[in-house]
C-alpha cells in the first residue's frame, strides 16, 4: 500500500517531467510551413446553402513558453505595440479584452495578420515567416487569457506596463461588428 | 610605467604561473598587452600582483621546506615542554611579530596601489571633446552608433567600432533586452550594459590596430559569438572611414545585382535590417548600409566572403542556433542575386 503511494508519487513526477519538456522545448530551425497556410477568408457568420463548419485549428505554440515569449518579444518589434499598445488598444482596437471583430480563433487571428483590415491593420504577407505570425497569433491570444496559463509569460524582459499574461483572467470571446 | 611594467613582468617570470599567462596572450584580446592608458594601468597593477604574490609564495614555501628538513634539538631528559627555554622564547615571539608586521604593511601597500589605479583609471573622464559613441547591447550583436549634433552626420554600424588613435572615447553603453557586458581587454575592463539604466566607459587607444572584443556578461544562447571589433586608426584613415558611412548605399549595378534588391526589399529582410539610400528601415537587426566592406559577418564569427553570407542567409540558425533571424527558403538564383546585391554594398 505504501509503496504504491509512493510509486504513484514518483510517476505522477515523471509526468509532470513529460509535460514541462513540451513547454520548454525551443524550435530554432523551423522551416517555413507552407501546410500552415489555411484560407480562411469567411468574414461572416452567414453561409450559402450547406452549412460548412468552422475548422478547428490548433496552434502549438500557445503551449509553448519559448513561442509565446518570442510571439511578446516581436509583437513589439514588429510595432504592433504601436497601434494596440501592450494590450490596450490606442489607435487600433484593444486585445486583451473579450470583444473579437474577426474572429479570436487561432487561424482567424493569423489571417487578420497576415491579410490585414480595413481601417487601419497592415498586411503581413510576404514580410514575416509564417512561424513568427503564428507566434505573434499566440501571443496576442495570451493577451486575454486564453492560452494555458502554465505557457504564458509571467513577466517581461523590459518595463511592465500590465499584468503579466499568466495571471490574466480568461475573457470569453465575443463577437463584435465593429470597434468598441 | 610601461618600464617597471616590464621589470616586473621580467621579474614574474619566474614563477610558473606567469609563463601560463603569457602564453595565453593573443595580443589582440588580451589584458596584459595593454594599448590604451587605463589597460596600461591595470595591467601594471596585475604584474605588481603577480610579482608580489609569487615572492610570497616562494617565501613560504622555501620556509615551510626548511622546517621539513630541520633537525630536531636534543631534548633534554627532563621535561622541556614545562620548562622552556627563556630565551628562545623570545625570539620566536619576535620572529612572529616580525612576520605579522611584514604581512600587514604588504597588504597595505598592495592596497594603496590598487586604490591609486582606480583612480588613474578615471582621469580620462576629465576630456574636453571627447568622440562620442552610443553602443546597444542587443541579444547577440553590437549596435555602434556615431552621435553628432547634426542627424545626417550619424553612422550606425554593428560589431565594428572605428576610431581615431589618441583621441579620448566617450561610449554610452545601452542595453534594451537583458544585461551585457563591454570587454575589451586591450583598452579597459569590463562595463556592465543594464536595460533602462545607461552607463559610460571612457578609453582612449595609443596604438593603431584591429582588437577584439566581446561580451562578459552571460546573456542567453549565443552569448559566446557576441564579439567586435575595435580597429583603431590614424585621425585621416577615420576620418576617410567616417565620410564613406556617412553615404547612402551605393545603387546596383549589374542586372544580378538589382534582381537582389529588389528580393531584398519584397521579402522579410526589410522587417528589422536598414540599408540607407532604399525603403529598408527596419531597426531591429544590424544596418546593412556598408556591409561588404567589413571583414567579418555575425558578430565576429565568420569572415565575409561569398559563402558564408548565402550560408548565413538561407540558415542563420545552423550558424548562430537561437538568433532573431529566421532561416529562409530562397531558389538558388534568388540567393546567387541576393548576395550578388549585399556584396555590392562597399
């Protein structure tokens, strides 16, 4: 008996071992994943005729500490902080709150990037490797918690200017029609 | 100076600790083979260390063999240890306050001179019109840049600092990820670079030529391939340099060499590299502007040939694993033109 709680213990360990590997695994040399590419140019909720559902995309990298903090690191050298601060919003509209104008799917997010919209966000296309837009993707879906919290960073590099993503409460997606 | 400095590195020379030492010396990254004023100073202050340390050492050791060896005085039948001899008594007393007083004046002295070198080193802070320079840290490279009142005057180089001999240095050290460090052991010591919180070091350099350098303070993967160059030159040979950095890059000549360019400027090279004189301005990896005119490519560790840059640039991370440049899946006639473009940048 008590060598099974301690055999479970000692698994339970090794386990929680598996699981931090995954975390903490760092992929340098990634080579730009032509399969990621996804057209997801549906715009509305509405569908003629046979209703086609969403597709469900995963995107690894919000499980992934290394991508999450590289995804922090170049939402700010890309300039993003530029219209959405860190977060906030300014200029553009505001991501760590629950309001979602294109979508807050994983895939939507990366479309939004790399085609851009209306009023104001730039096209990506050409000028990032699909990789550091889906780390950017993954970042940005930290903003409002809704990347596991055991991934997101928990501080920044630099100056703080907001909670860190790891103790953000999740805020349900909501879709919104315009800026608010 | 540089004499006793050479007595007593002479001097030293005798203890097989400094033969180590001198081995190890390349000359061009090396703190006992000073080239500026403040590096004369502290390799004076090693060599005194070293050559007092040694004595030391020698003394013991000699004295501690001779005790080895002494022969042990007759004891007398009676107990000596409860009668001693009075005499004798007092002269080991003596010979061990002798020893305590020499000890302490020795480490006293060793002290003033180190505190009269830390105050030698700062003389250079007192410059009128030093040469101004802001160096950024940057997760692993060096960003140089040339301050001056007018902007256009400015120059911002990577991994490569020019500057005139005799004429004291002002850096501004700046750091925005994570801390480093400036070492560049033939002209100073180390300088910590803290993020928000910037520092100055202040050097000058009496002997023309080309050192090295490198970060020295751990800073993530490629903390070891973080290194510059300091090429010290004549005030003509800088100021030639300076005037050629100050122009925009030079325009494509050949159709190999336009085809680059405008591969350069439609692909994600543009996000974080500048090269003045075209729409690239990306400010977050090192200014392109003048690059085949440097010897090396990333940060000291490959020499800038043909090569290296198309291997540098199709897979950056076999090279450097862990850097900020992406790998990139160019046809081979896209690289061929690529490089063609980048080595035209004189």
């Amino acid at each position: 008996m008590k060598l099974s709680i301690k055999l479970l213990v000692v698994l339970a360990f090794v386990l929680f071992g598996f699981a931090s590997c995954e975390r903490e695994e760092r992929g340098f040399r990634v080579k730009t994943p032509d399969a990621n590419r996804i057209n997801t140019k549906r715009l509305t909720t509405l569908q003629a005729g046979e209703v086609i559902p969403e597709p469900d995309i995963k995107n690894e990298y919000e499980e992934n500490a290394f991508a999450l903090s590289e995804g922090k690191r170049l939402f700010s050298q890309m300039n993003c902080v530029g219209c959405h601060a860190h977060g906030g919003g300014g200029m553009g509209p505001a991501l760590m709150d629950d309001k979602w104008i294109y979508g807050s799917r994983p895939d939507q997010i990366f479309a939004t990037i790399e085609e851009g919209r209306p009023n104001g966000m730039p096209s990506f296309n050409g000028k990032l490797p699909d990789y550091q837009v889906w780390q950017i993707a993954a970042y940005v879906r930290s903003l409002s918690g809704l990347v596991p919290k055991s991934a997101a960073p928990g501080r920044d590099d630099d100056m703080q200017s907001r909670e860190p993503e790891n103790s953000t409460e999740k805020q349900e997606p909501k879709r919104v029609n315009a800026p608010q | 100076m540089t004499r006793i400095s050479s007595n007593l590195k002479a001097a030293s020379l005798l203890a097989p600790a400094s033969v180590f030492f001198a081995a190890c010396g390349h000359g061009n990254q090396s703190a006992v083979e000073p080239s500026g004023l403040q590096a004369e100073h502290l390799s004076f202050l090693w060599w005194m260390f070293l050559a007092i340390t040694a004595a030391v050492y020698v003394a013991v050791m000699v004295i501690l063999v001779a005790a080895f060896f002494r022969t042990r005085r007759a004891v007398a039948e009676d107990d000596a240890e409860l009668s001693p001899d009075p005499l004798r008594e007092k002269r080991a007393s003596s010979v061990v306050k002798a020893a305590v007083a020499v000890t302490v004046l020795t480490m006293f002295a060793l002290m003033l001179v180190s505190f009269r070198t830390g105050r030698a080193l700062d003389t250079l802070s007192q410059a009128q019109t030093p040469l101004e320079i802001k160096v950024t840290g940057q997760q692993w490279w060096w960003q140089i840049e040339y301050k001056d009142p007018t902007p256009s005057n400015m120059v911002t180089t990577a991994n490569e600092i020019h500057i005139p001999v005799g004429r004291p240095i002002k850096l501004e050290l700046v750091s925005h990820d994570v801390i480093h460090s400036f070492w560049a052991p033939n002209f100073h010591g180390k300088k910590d670079l803290i993020p928000n919180y910037p520092t100055t070091l202040f050097f000058r350099a009496d002997e023309p030529g080309v050192y090295w350098g490198q970060c020295a303070e751990f800073c993530g993967f490629e903390h070891a391939k973080m290194r510059f160059m300091v090429i010290a030159e004549p005030q003509e040979d800088f100021d030639r340099w300076y005037s050629a950095s100050q122009q925009p890059a030079p325009e494509p000549v050949t159709d190999s060499q336009k085809f680059g360019r405008d591969i350069f400027l439609k692909s994600v090279c543009t996000q974080c590299h500048t090269i003045q004189g075209t729409p690239a301005n990306g400010r977050v990896g090192p200014n392109l502007t003048h690059v085949a005119g440097k010897p090396y490519i990333a940060s000291g560790s490959l020499p800038n040939d043909r090569e290296n840059l198309a291997n540098w640039i199709a897979d950056p991370q076999a090279i450097k694993p862990g850097i900020r440049m992406p790998m990139n899946t160019y046809s081979p006639e896209e690289l061929n033109a690529l490089v063609d473009y980048i080595q035209s940048l004189k």
